[in-house]
C-alpha cells in the first residue's frame, strides 16, 4: 500500500488574521486609557482654576471691609488733626480701591500696578503706627511687563499687621522683601508676634 501522506493546514493564514485583530484590540484599548486620561487632566485642570478664582474672590471680600474700617478711621483723625498727610493718604485709598474693583478681577495684572496697591496699603497701615520705621518695604524693580495673580501678597502683609502688635509692642516689626530675578518671584513677609496675656 501506498503510504499515508498528510498535507500541511494553512496555520499561517489564521495566525495572521488573529494577530491582527489582537493588534487592533489592543490598539483600541491602548486609544481608549489614552483619551480618559487626557478627559481627566483636563478636568483636573479646570478644577483648579475654578479653585483658584474662587480663592481670589475670597480674598477681596476679605480685604476690604476690614482694611476700609481701620483705614476710614485713621483718615479721620489724621482730617481732624488736619495733617498734612490727609490728603496723600486719601489719594492712596482712591487708588487702592481703584485696583481691587476695576484690576483686580482679572486673572493676570501688571506687576508694577500690584506693586503699587501693596505699597500703598503699607502707607495706609503705618498711618496708625506711632513709629514707622518698624515697618521695612524693600522691593526691586521688576523687568517691564512681568504679570502676575492680583493680590497675590496681601494676605501674607495683612497678616503681618494683624498679628505683630507693631502698635503696642515696642520690639514689634514688620520686614517685607520683594524682587524678580530670572523668571522667579522671592518674596519673604517677616513679623513680630503679640504677646498673649493671660485673662485668668
């Protein structure tokens, strides 16, 4: 008898056709992971700067009823004592007040114009300071057109006010450095602390 001859299955026919479709399930799967997370960062993203916006609106409604009271106050006395410096501080209350409603509620300002409101919301603290020179506003020239978040300082300076006792104390201070070297922002914001008296 004739011996049995097997004939080869195309085995390479089906190996390729499942291959193939592996690939493209695999491919798909791959498109799939790559489009949630880039849905995720997005919206990572924009959770942030939600957050960010609302952190900024909270504080200008911090800053300015408080900062309005104790600043109106001293306008007075310095008006009834008719100071010479009623009308400069007056001026800088205008331009405060000018910043936080008309500059302030955009979401990057000029650096010069944010340097300009803390300086002059430092002149109007030391107003009610019997010795000035306790408080030191060191700030270097920024390079033109540097932008930055409004009101980014001020809490920090606020702060300060609130919590050395520079009113009271006589070893009280507020030291307040600010420069722009090489893209970086260096700011440092210093302070005395009250003394806590026991009320028992």
């Amino acid at each position: 008898p004739t011996p049995l001859g097997l004939s080869p299955r195309p085995y390479q026919t089906e190996f390729l056709i499942v291959t193939g479709f592996i690939f493209v399930f695999g491919l798909s799967i791959f498109y799939k992971l790559a489009q949630n997370h880039f849905e995720a960062t997005e919206r990572n993203r924009e959770i942030i700067r939600q957050r960010d916006e609302a952190e900024f609106r909270m504080l200008k409604a911090q800053v300015n009823p408080h900062f309005l009271f104790n600043t109106l106050n001293n306008l007075y006395s310095l008006a009834y004592a008719r100071s010479e410096k009623t009308a400069g501080a007056i001026m800088s209350l205008s331009e405060i007040m000018r910043y936080l409603i008309y500059e302030a509620g955009a979401p990057q300002v000029n650096v010069e114009k944010e340097i300009r409101f803390l300086s002059n919301y430092v002149e109007l603290e030391k107003l009610r300071i019997e010795d000035p020179s306790k408080v030191s506003l060191v700030i270097e020239q920024p390079e033109p057109g540097l932008m930055v978040y409004p009101l980014i300082f001020i809490a920090y300076v606020e702060n300060a006010f609130k919590h050395s006792g520079i009113d009271t104390d006589p070893e009280g201070f507020i030291q307040i450095f600010l420069a722009f070297r090489a893209g970086e922002i260096l700011f440092t914001c210093e302070n005395s602390i009250a003394a806590v008296h026991d009320k028992r």
